[in-house]
C-alpha cells in the first residue's frame, strides 16, 4: 500500500462537482455540486487518490508516517477555481480612464480615440520582457490567494506580430515559472491597430500573423472581439475559420456590447466558448444550446463598466447552455483578480445560486478552456488542486463578499499559499 503524501480531513463540507468531467454541467445539473460531509481527499504525487469521508478515507489506510494532515474542521473544500477568461499579461495601468467613463464617455468611444485596449498596447509594447513579466507575476501571484489554481490568459496588447509572438511566450515562460497553470489563447484580433482598417488588419491577421503563431505552437485557443466597430461577424469568422484550419480551438468575445448575432455566429463555427453575451438573442442562445457552446459569463466587466445591465445567465441554464464564470481581468473593462468576487455579482446580478456559481467556477470552466480532465473537480485521477476555505456553508461563500475566503491553497498536492 502507498500512503498519500497529502491528507485533507474533517471539512463540515467537501465539494467535489464529481461527474461532469466528459460533459459539463447544464440546466438543472448545475445544483449537483457532490457535497460530502464531514468529507476527506487524498493526495499522492500531485494526484487524488481517494474521497470520501474522513471516516471513509481513514478506514482505507491512506494516512502513513510521513503523510501530512491538514484538518479542515468547521470549513468548507472545493477544487481550486479556474478562471477561464483573462488578459493578465499586460504593462500598466487605465486609472485615468475611470473619470471618463464616470463622465459617461462609452468604453467603445474610449477605444475610438486611441484610448482603452490601444493605451494597454502601447505601455506593453515599450515595457521590456522583464517589466511585464514582474507585473503579471504579481496578478498572477494575488489570483492563486484568492483561489484560482487554473486560467487562461491572452495575447491582445501587441496586436502585431512580433509582440503578439513575444506576448504567448512571456505567457509560456510564466506557465513554467509560477504556481498557476495557464492555458494560451490568440488574440490578436483584439483592437484594430492604428493605421490600418478593419479589413486591412483582418487580412493581416489571417495571412501574416495566423500562419506565425500556429507554426510556433504557443496558443491552444484563438479569440476574436466580435463586436461591430471592432471586428464584424465577417471578420470574426474569416479569422475564427483560418485559425480552426490551423488547428487552434476557438473562442469569441460575442454580443457583449450590441447584439449583432455573435452567439448565433459562435455555435454555426462550433467555438468551444462564446464570451460577455450581455446581449445575445433568445436564438442565439438556443444555437448555443444546441451546439453544446459554453457561455463563459464576466459579470465582473458588467459590474465595472457601470450600465445595469448583466448576461441572460437564468434563460441560458433554462435553455441548458453550460455556463462559465471568469474575472475577465484586464486594465479596462475588469481591473480585478478576484474569482470569489466574480462569485459574488453572479449571484446577485446574474441570479445564479451558490452552487451554481461553483460549478461555473470549476468544472464547466475547466471544459470551457479544454482541461476538465485534469482539474475542476475532486475525483480520483485528477489533479491535487484544493481549496480550503475559511467559511461554514456554501451558501457563505457568495453571501460575504469583499473579503478573501480562501485558508489554503493547494496545488499539486502541495500547499502554495495561506
Ligand atoms: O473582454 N472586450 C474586449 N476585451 C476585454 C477588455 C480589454 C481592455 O479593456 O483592455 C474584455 O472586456
Ligand atoms: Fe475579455
């Protein structure tokens, strides 16, 4: 018998999100989040090898000499949280765009005038390797303490193609350099770049840069913002199909801003994901359902850009499209690294319930970034990704908000942080 080299025992309450890891969780599955009381997890090389109850897990002889145990006592236990959705590598700040938008000034007229996503590219373009590396090393750093153990992060503040190419490998670094695992999407097509058109940029993405970034093998995933005034469904799908030929997975930033059919566009491509949705039309969710397409939802970015106005999440789990939840965070629409705060608006704004906005945290975020074989749930095989989370219930999870719930993180089986 092998003794697990990690022992977490006596949480008042484990949940696991066990059976989704082949298809996410929809409709009403979302509430089956697999709470075991008085529940245990155990830990060998960096994989679980047992849940169950203490009891359970105790009796089955888990715990040897060199075992270490951690009592979760009183606290609640779940996977680790994968933030699917995130443009965390970046160089600077957009502080000075909050008296704007307080002004009322439209995040797109900001964008418009050289501002917003281009301000971003222009302080990432001139900060060397190291300035932004040390920056997103800190976002990195503050995510993993506040639960997040998995994320995807994208290229998008280089636009062109060298620094877009410079942007997945600082990402590639990171992933070998720091606890997070992170999961590599394309973005260049983010903002069109001064000086060219929306066509002249789209026949540069497709002809120059998509063919670069495929040959060097540094994005699992490539995204556009389809958005009119940005890159139009044509454009989107021209990229989004260049990029499927060369065998990236896809992804769309859609009907976040004015519903322009992004959703409907997003299940005929069969993106992996369809992103904001704030605006998405009752048959585009329907086509997204029917597809099987993840919406990931970024009520953070609605929250932070101040309109009242949040993503249909209660029509989608009626429709039984899977959703997500993400920070979205970025310099603009979402300066912020906090899942457990994203948490928070999904439940209030988005209606969602606490074990709902769980299972958008973990298992169908996981799927949505194409990982939901190794983590987003506790499960034997997977990942020892763990949380211990210094509150009572579930239900405390959403409902105290502004504060770090997070005790212990766990990652790999080895404790990372608290
Ligand atoms: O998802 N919508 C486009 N991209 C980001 C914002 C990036 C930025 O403002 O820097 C988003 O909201
Ligand atoms: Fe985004």
């Amino acid at each position: 018998m092998h003794y697990a080299d990690l022992l977490i025992h006596s949480a008042q309450m484990m949940v696991t999100m066990k059976g989704f890891s082949d298809n996410p969780a929809c409709g009403e599955e979302m509430s089956e989040v697999g709470i075991v009381e008085d529940g245990a997890v155990a830990i060998r090389e960096g994989m679980i090898v047992a849940v169950g109850t203490t009891a359970e897990i105790r009796a089955a002889g888990w715990s040897g000499p060199d075992t270490q145990e951690i009592s979760a006592r009183g606290k609640v236990v779940t996977p680790g949280f994968v933030d699917p959705h995130t443009h965390v590598l970046y160089a600077g700040s957009r502080e000075n765009e909050l008296s704007l938008k307080l002004k009322g000034v439209p995040y797109l007229e900001i964008l418009k005038q050289g501002g917003g996503i281009l301000s971003t590219v222009r302080s990432t373009r001139q900060a060397s390797d190291e300035e932004i590396k040390a920056q997103t090393r800190r976002r990195l750093q503050t995510m993993l303490s506040l639960g997040t153990t998995t994320a995807e992060v994208k290229s998008g503040y280089g636009l062109m193609v060298e620094d877009e190419l410079r942007a997945l490998r600082l990402i590639r670094e990171l992933n070998d350099t720091q606890v997070i695992d992170l999961v590599p999407t394309f973005m260049g097509a983010h903002a069109v770049p001064t000086g060219y058109s929306e066509a002249e940029f789209t026949n540069y993405i497709v002809d120059e840069m998509l063919p670069v970034i495929a040959a060097e093998n540094l994005a699992e995933f490539c995204d556009v913002f389809c958005e009119p005034g940005v890159f139009s469904l044509e454009s989107s799908e021209r990229i989004l199909l260049k990029a499927q030929q060369l065998n990236l997975k896809l992804k769309m930033h859609a009907d976040e801003l004015a519903s322009a059919g992004g959703a409907e566009l997003a299940a005929r491509l069969g993106v992996v994901s369809a992103d904001h949705l704030l605006q998405a039309s009752d048959q585009g969710i329907e086509a997204l359902a029917r597809q099987g397409v993840i919406a990931v939802l970024l009520p953070a970015t609605s929250f932070n850009l101040a309109k009242n106005s949040y993503a249909r999440a209660r029509d989608m789990i009626r429709a039984r499209v899977p959703v997500a939840l993400a920070t979205d965070s970025n310099p603009g629409s979402s300066p912020t690294e906090s899942m457990p705060l994203v948490l928070t608006i999904a439940c209030l704004y988005l209606r969602l319930t606490p074990e709902e906005v769980l299972a958008g945290a973990t298992i169908n975020a996981a799927h949505a970034i194409g990982r939901a074989k190794q983590v987003g749930s506790l499960e034997v095989g997977k990942q020892g990704d763990v949380l211990i989370l210094d509150i009572p219930n579930l239900n405390y999870l959403p409902y105290h908000f502004g504060n770090n719930p997070v005790e212990t993180v766990i990652k790999k089986g080895k404790v990372v942080w608290g």
